[in-house]
C-alpha cells in the first residue's frame, strides 16, 4: 500500500494532486506547527501575465500552535475578496464558469478551522479532478507529535499497513531511504515532469494554482497533466 503525506495546502499546484493520485491513502499533515509565509492560506494565480499571490488571512495566534489549532479571519469577508479576484484575472479563460463556482462552493465552507477547511477544499477539488484516493487527517492517528521527523513519517506508515511512502521530490535532502527500508517502507520520490498548456498568452508561467489548470484545461485534459509524473526510488 502507498501512502503520500503532506501539509494542507490552499488551492495547491497540480504536483499536490499528482502525489495524492500516486498514492492509495493521503495523510494530511495537520498537527505540526503552522508556518507563516507558507502554502497553507495563500497560493498564486495568473494576473496579468504574471504570478500574483491569493490569501485567505488567518487570525493571530501562539507561535508555536499547530495547523489544526488555527483559524482563519472571517471568510464571508475575505472569502468574497478572493473569489473577486480570481475572477477578475480569469473571466476570459474557457472553463472559467465551471471553475469559478468550484471555488465558490469550496469558499462557502462554515468551518474557519484552517486544517479542516482546506481538507475540505482537497476533497472537492480531488472529486472534480476524479481522484478517489481517501484522504486522512494525521491528527486523528494520535502518534506523537514530538518525534523526529523522519521517525514519525516511519511511524504513520506503519500505523495504515503502508509499504511504500512516495514523498514530493524537495523530500529527497530529508529522508534515508535506508532508513526507511529498515523498518519495511520503500521510500520514493515523486518527480514532475515539464508541465504547459495554453493561457492567456505566449509566455507559460508555471507552478501557479490547481486553479490556473481547471481555468484552462477540461477535466479529461487535467487527468492527462496529473499523470505527467516518475516516481524515483531513494538511494
């Protein structure tokens, strides 16, 4: 069984839905402390030629608080603003009113807990996209928070009867794949292969949205995009 693990991430790039489709089970990895300046409220949208950030706030909290212990600021006001601009930047794009509402309904979520929030926006997006990967919060495996990294990865496969962990390429300079073999996980890396498709104009900016893709691109054409991929084995 593979199983892929990453943190909630807000509308992610198409490598995210690559490795949950990789994988037979998805972990969301809730319960590690929430970083600033990451992907986990904001992701980037094609504006005029030119990648420009989208941000759902979060309100203020200890530092140290875990993703699944934050909350966002009041999305019927910042979620309207969101949804404003995505549609301002892509109202000629050919699958903008199907895209569009997807956003909307994912947007009118009720719970402002920022982990169960963009989970929920994973699961919509992965049900357009026909990816049926069953996806689970690590916060509900109650293994511990305060191992090393690369043990408590080793720990959460083996709690889900998993045999192979197949990581985001950026994962290679982190984990042993010796290590891992000696507790029974294959350990892989997925790698993306050149990903474009049409936008607006000549020039392609990459690695923006799931958002940009679904603008763009029929369902049938992004299920081709997400199985542009290798998985690499670990030394």
């Amino acid at each position: 069984m593979k199983l892929a693990l990453m943190q909630p991430y807000l509308f992610p790039y198409v490598g995210y839905f690559q490795l949950i489709q990789a994988c037979d089970r998805f972990v969301v990895y809730d319960d590690v402390q929430y970083m600033k300046g990451g992907w986990i409220n904001r992701n980037r949208i094609l504006v005029n030629g030119s990648a420009k950030w989208t941000t759902l706030p979060v309100e203020k909290d200890h530092v140290s608080s875990s993703i699944n212990e934050r909350y966002f600021a009041t999305i019927p006001e910042t979620g309207p603003l969101m949804l404003r601009q995505i549609e301002a930047a892509y109202r000629d794009a050919p699958f903008f009113r199907d895209t569009l509402e997807l956003v909307r309904e994912c947007l009118t979520y009720g719970d402002l807990n920022v982990a169960r929030f963009v989970t929920q926006t994973l699961i919509q997006l992965c049900r357009c996209l026909q990816i049926d990967t069953p996806i689970t919060p690590s916060s509900d495996l109650a293994i511990g928070r305060h191992m090393p990294a690369d043990e408590r990865v080793i720990a959460i496969n083996k709690a889900l009867g998993a045999d192979h962990y197949i990581n985001a390429p950026g994962g290679s300079a982190l984990y042993d794949g010796a290590k891992f073999r000696a507790h029974g996980v294959e350990l892989s890396f997925l790698r993306p292969k050149d990903i474009t498709y049409r936008q607006f104009g000549d020039q392609f900016v990459p690695s923006l949205s799931i958002i940009d893709v679904l603008m763009f691109n029929s369902i049938e054409a992004a299920g081709r995009l997400l199985r542009l991929y290798d998985l690499v084995p670990a030394a």
